[in-house]
C-alpha cells in the first residue's frame, strides 16, 4: 500500500504523530569532510515538510553542532508543527570528566545546549544516545522525568543500549510514575539484523516504537559497491570523511554477504522499476515494529529517490526473498524454542519431555 509523508504513526505508546519516514540532519553541515551547505541543507528541509514531512532527527554533536543551528533555523517559521528529534550522552569537552555519559550533570549540560543550538523551548523528543554502563538507571530515569516536567522536552527514547536494560528502564518508569520511553532508536536494515533478536521484539513488547538508523546499510544497500571496494588502501584511521566510499569500506561494510544481498535488492529493483535504496528503505519500513526508518541525504535528488520508497509495494515472494538471502540466526534460546520438538511440547501434541 502507498504511503506518503502525511500518513502519519503514532510514535510507540504515545499520541505523538510523525512521518513514516524521519530525516536525519547529520548531513546538514559539512564540518565532518561531507554533507550539505547550508543553502542544500535549506532546500532537504524544505522539500520534506512541503511533502508532509515532520519527523526530524539530530545530536548536539551532529557536525560538530551544524546539524541543531541549521534546523532550528529552518524549523523557526512553523516549529510547533515539526517534531525535532535529539540525543544526550555524546557531548564530550575535552578536560571535563563529566562533559560525556548518561549521568544527569551530563544530560542538563547537553540539553541546555540542544535548546541553545536549536533555538527553541523544547525538545519533542529526547534520546539517551549511548548506554553507558556506569549511571543507575534510577538517576537516568528520574532526570528524564524531571526534563519532561520542566517541559524541556515531551517525550523520552533511548537507542544503542541492551534490551534487558530498556525493558527495566521501563518496568522501573511504569512502577515510580515517571515519564515512560517512546521509542527506539537502533541499527537496523536487511544486512543488521541482529535487533530482531532481542531489540525489536523488547520494544514491542514494551511500546517503544522502532526507529531504525543506517536502512541503507553504509549505503551497501543502493548498490554503488562491488568486491574491488572489499580491501580498501589504508585503514580506518587513515580514512578521511571526505571518501565516504573508502571509508564504509574499511569499516567493514563491504563484505561477500551483505554484497549478496545487495544484489537481491538490485534484482528485486529491477523487477519493480525502482532503485534498490527505495526497495532496501520499503523492507525496512514495512517491518513489523518499525515506525520511521532515518533516511539520510545530501542533495535534493538523494531525498527524492528515498521518498519513492513509500510508493513501493513489495510482494510476498519478493519479501520472502530478501528474507531468505539476509536471514540470520536468532541464536539461543530462540533457535531452542522455535525447534519442532520444542514446539511440539508446547502446544501439547505429545506427553511431555525434557530436553537433555
């Protein structure tokens, strides 16, 4: 079925309406070696809300601060109507132990330069961005809370953390009354799907709606890599911003599985008159779990192609395809309980036996 920008979900268990695709502003800026000016930063922003679009996604840290001043900017005239995405915990000065982590000193100092640089009162949604092993989740939670009484931000999400820790961050929210997380933010694409383990199931289970970043797989999924990028020159460190290409390359990006795969989504492609970025983005955003996968762009072109994936209508032998060729296993216990003989057991079609 065709979406459009305006088909708008509700964000996990909350009434917060958003696009079926989020624009991700990392590109807006090009202090990182890459990504758009201003003036093609304006016109990705403008292009996306005259379609309909009002789910943005950002960091303080996004090209060293670019990513936030530019969208504030551009989301001035009409901010009521956007919904401004940001993240805390990444925001590190140098010489200051606390200037990083999910700790409350951390998130205020973080938040208030969100604010600054989105020049805004509030932020619709905030994530914990990367879990830190250190704070308890008591000092995250209740700082969260406190955010959303002071009305600093609406709503709470979290991303790059374990599920078993989500999962009590939620019971712990739902048990003291304090403000639950929304959403997930989290890896996911036909080349990554490790979070259908765990991730996506946990925030089903507990109302987070699924937000997946990299749908494109380091851009492996729109088919511009082949297996001459497999052993780039140099190594990760020797790479410079600037050679996107090289660089996904030597962060191993490039290998004989997810090339596989590509070349299922160029196939797939082909049979449907589309690009394999729009089939890649269409997998991922007709998941179960998924509410607005991050498409990222750098021209007006780019954000084009990506929005044509809301027209793409995949069949089933298409799905169970690229299904087939990106499977992976779900590991224990989930190989465990999805055994005949396991299954067996539980649906009670035999006397019954324990394992071992």
């Amino acid at each position: 079925m065709a979406l459009t920008l305006d088909t708008y979900r509700l964000l996990g268990r909350s009434g917060l309406r958003v696009s079926p695709l989020a624009l991700g502003t990392a590109t807006f800026g090009t202090e990182w070696g890459w990504g758009a000016e201003r003036d093609q930063a304006r016109k990705l922003f403008d292009r996306y809300t005259e379609l309909g679009g009002n789910f943005f996604d950002t960091a303080s840290t996004y090209t060293n601060g670019s990513s936030e001043r530019l969208l504030g900017e551009f989301a001035r005239t009409d901010r009521d109507k956007m919904v401004l995405a940001t993240k805390y915990s990444t925001l590190r000065q140098s010489g200051d132990p606390n200037s990083g982590g999910t700790h409350r000193k951390s998130m205020l100092a973080s938040v208030e330069a969100s604010l600054r640089q989105l020049n805004t009162d509030y932020i619709d949604l905030l994530y914990v961005n990367v879990w830190d092993f250190r704070t308890p989740v008591e000092e995250i939670l209740r700082g969260l809370d406190d955010l959303v009484r002071q009305g600093k931000t609406l709503y709470v999400a979290i991303s790059n953390a374990p599920a078993w820790q989500v999962s009590r961050m939620q019971a712990i929210a739902d048990l003291r009354g304090w403000s639950p997380l929304v959403a997930l933010e989290t890896e996911y694409s036909l080349i990554q799907r490790t979070t259908e383990r765990d991730l996506i199931p946990m925030a089903r289970e507990m109302g987070l709606g699924v937000v997946p970043y990299s749908p494109l797989g380091g851009g492996v999924l729109t088919g511009k890599y082949s297996r001459q990028d497999q052993n780039p020159v140099g190594s990760v460190a020797g790479e410079t911003a600037g050679n996107r290409k090289s660089l996904n390359a030597a962060l191993g990006w490039v290998t004989d599985r997810n090339l596989a795969i590509a070349e299922a989504v160029k196939e797939v492609a082909s049979e449907l008159g589309r690009t394999p970025a729009q089939v890649a983005l269409a997998w991922t955003l007709n998941a179960p779990g998924v509410t607005a996968p991050i498409i990222g762009a750098r021209t007006v072109a780019q954000l084009e192609d990506n929005l044509g994936a809301l027209q793409v209508d995949l069949t089933p032998s298409q799905l169970a395809r690229l299904d087939e060729v990106s499977a992976i296993s779900l590991g224990n216990p989930h190989d465990v309980l999805a055994s005949e003989h396991i299954r067996t057991i539980t649906t009670g079609d035999m006397k019954v036996e324990t394992l071992g």
